[in-house]
C-alpha cells in the first residue's frame, strides 16, 4: 500500500536526530521507552543523558539503590515507572544475566513493560514484525481512516493494532512504527496540524471529511479528585528540620516529603495553628508559625490535582535527628516541593 511509502519518506526527511534512534541496544531503547512513557522528548531526554551517564548498562542500574534511582528521575514525574525500572533492571541483570528477552510476548513479562514498550523493543532491537500503538498512532490512523471508534476502549486498541500490522511492511517494520509516532508527534498533532503542507492531504479522509479536530474520539473523560496538602517546615533552635519518607502505596512512594497535614480544603492560620500546636506537634513548644507563600501552588497529576502549602514551624527545643537543611537537596523529592526548597523559600 501506498501509505507506508509515504509515511517512510517524510520520516527519512523529517525525523529527529533522537539518541535511542543509534542504536539497536535493548538496554538503551527500554530505558527511552520508559522515560517517555506521558513525557515529552524535550522533557525526556536530558534524563535520558543522565541515566545513561551513570548507569551506562543494565548491571550498573541494578546494582544502584532506588533511592539514587529516584533522585536521577526526580522531576520526570510517574514515580512508580522508576520503581519498576530499577526493579526489572534487576530481574534482567540478576536473573538472565543481562540479556533482554529477544521477542514481544517475552518482553511482555518484565514489570513495567505493557503492550507499546514491548513492541517498541522488539521492533527496534530485534526488527519483529510487532506495530506500536499510542496516542500518535491513534490519532494518525484515526484522522487518515476516519475511524470514529473509541480509543478508549479495549476493543478500539485491537483494531488500530491490527490495521497498523496490516500497514507494515513487514521487513521492515522498525522505520514504520518510527515513522508513524514520529508523523504524530510532528506533523498530525492533536490541536490545529497544519495540514496545508500534509503529505497526506489529499488522501485523508478526515480532512476531506473536515473532521481532522474531532478524531480520535474518546468519550472516557479522567475523573480528578483534589487534595489538600500542608507541608510543615520545623525549624529548630540549630536551625535543623525534619522530612519524613512516603511509604505508602500511592503517589509519591519512597519519595521524601516534609511532615504532611491533608485537609478538605484550602487550610487557613487558624486550622493549621490548632493542628500543629493540639496533635501534630503537641509536644514540641510552638514559638512561631508563618505561611510561606501567598498563593497555594496547584500541582497537577493525571487523576489528581494537589492544592499545596508549606507553613513555617519555629521549636524552642533540638529535633532529635534532624537534618541540617543544606543537605536536603541529596534526598530525592517530588518536584513541587524540590523546587520550594531550591527557591530557599524554606527561609521565608
């Protein structure tokens, strides 16, 4: 067909010179592949450099701690794709001493590899005649077929896979899956393509159709719950702190994070001053307490969006095992409260 043709030729003249696009090694094209899972290149690739830098090989990753592997990913966001990196980087060195699996139902069984990354790895280190399927490919096949089934349904997934194999060429199926998330990623993107200068635009049935802004379709819409938080900054008279590691399943697992109260809403002086001074830190004596910030920083993630405030808590006595706060920045943080502390707002 005439379509991979096409697609190939404008990703021949089109393409991003990518680091992971070098080389064939499964190590370095899983590590991209996991960076980039709900990230952007730009946004992925300087973590890409440093991974690699420190960990140029599947042994020097497992035998790393977590915590090194989170203060590295710090920022990316998506912690528990870190986890499950550093967890499979172990399976990989330790228990088939270091060689990735060669095929896509093999991959399938590493933690943290689901139906796209595995693909994404079989096609491209081992040429596997296996099509990837993300939010660029739906997109492309969508608008191109003016397919309006539901991308956010099992069933949906099936179909675009199985008219993308139909699409390949299957000797040489790595440029193809390259070519089409990279003709998603720069030229059929999601608002306002410039379809003027489309190589497909006179065989797309969606801008023939004017329905290019309408497709794909997904009815599914993401249910965002929001929460309160109120970060506690003790201060003691060494001017020492305290931060505490967040073991529970959830967001943020075995990030550090100063001492937390949640509330329903936004936290005013009042319900602050009385939680600290009655529970939280009833037996510390209380000698000062100041809000840090004017606005509430709003931090969003995929199914929450976080109202976050960080409150000032001065102590007439010594924490007992408190942290000097220079050394904060070792420990890995999530971003939002990094970036409090990179400000030295910590001292407001």
């Amino acid at each position: 067909m005439n379509f991979h043709n096409i697609l190939v030729n404008w990703y021949l003249q089109n393409k991003r010179d990518l680091p992971w696009r070098n080389t064939t090694d499964p190590y370095l094209i899983w590590l991209s592949e996991i960076m980039l899972q709900q990230t952007r290149v730009v946004q992925g690739m300087p973590y890409f450099f440093s991974f690699t830098k420190e960990f140029p090989t599947v042994f020097h990753l497992a035998n790393a701690s977590e915590e090194q592997v989170l203060k590295l990913w710090q920022g990316l966001g998506y912690y528990s794709r870190a986890r499950n990196l550093h967890k499979t980087a172990q399976y990989v060195a330790n228990e088939l001493n270091g060689v990735f699996p060669e095929n896509y139902k093999e991959l399938l069984k590493l933690k943290g590899v689901g139906e796209y990354t595995a693909a994404a790895i079989a096609s491209f280190s081992y040429n596997e005649a296996v099509p990837v399927v993300d939010g660029n490919v739906f997109r492309v096949l969508s608008r191109y077929f003016d397919i309006e089934s539901d991308i956010a349904l099992p069933a949906t997934k099936k179909e675009f896979t199985e008219l993308a194999f139909e699409l390949m060429p299957k000797d040489n199926p790595a440029i193809f899956n390259q070519a089409i998330m990279e003709f998603g990623a720069l030229q059929c993107v999601p608002k306002s393509p410039d379809c003027k200068v489309c190589d497909f635009n006179e065989s797309c049935a969606a801008l023939q159709k004017k329905k290019v802004a309408a497709l794909p379709v997904k009815l599914k819409k993401t249910k965002v719950t929001n929460r309160f938080f109120n970060y506690l900054i003790l201060e003691d008279i060494l001017g020492n702190t305290l931060i505490q590691k967040r073991e529970a399943k959830g967001i943020w697992h075995n990030l550090y994070e100063f001492p937390l109260f949640e509330t329903t809403d936004i936290a005013d002086f009042t319900t602050v001053s009385n939680a600290v001074q009655n529970d939280i830190f009833s037996t510390y004596n209380i000698i000062g307490i100041e809000g840090c910030d004017e606005a509430t920083v709003v931090h969003k993630l995929s199914h929450q969006h976080l109202h976050i405030q960080f409150w000032k808590i001065k102590i007439a006595e010594k924490i007992e095992n408190g942290l000097v706060v220079s050394e904060l920045k070792k420990f890995p943080f999530p971003i939002v409260i990094y970036n409090f502390i990179e400000k030295q707002e910590i001292n407001c």
